[in-house]
C-alpha cells in the first residue's frame, strides 16, 4: 500500500491526507468486490484471512482521504 513516495535523491516523503486504506476481494475474475478490511495510514501490507486457501481473489485497495 502507498503510505510514502520515493522523489530521486531526496528520499521519500509521507502522502498526506490518507486516513485509512480500504481493503476490498472478490473471487478471481468477478466484478463483485466486498469490503474485508481497512488498514491504518502509512500501512504496508494487509492479511486477509481467509479460511479456504484454494481459491485464487482479486484485490482492490482504496485510499479513502479525509475532507
């Protein structure tokens, strides 16, 4: 997840604005996304538990900000 963009030769720098990252699955090659989880700013990475572990998801990640 983006939390931070890396500018050439001056490091990275944090994304402002970001209050949390919504974490969103539907089974492989379905259009119907669920919401299963939200991260924290400036998270970099999510697990998603799943019980079933033979079947392949799509995941989209939304960075919601605030107003």
């Amino acid at each position: 997840m983006v939390g931070e963009i890396v500018i050439s030769g001056m490091g990275t720098t944090p994304i402002y604005g970001v209050t949390e990252y919504q974490v969103y699955r539907s089974e492989a090659g379905a259009n119907d996304f669920t919401m299963v989880g939200a991260a924290a700013p400036m998270a970099t990475s999510y697990v998603d538990m799943i019980a079933d572990g033979s079947t392949i998801y799509d995941y989209m990640v939304k960075a919601v900000a605030s107003a």
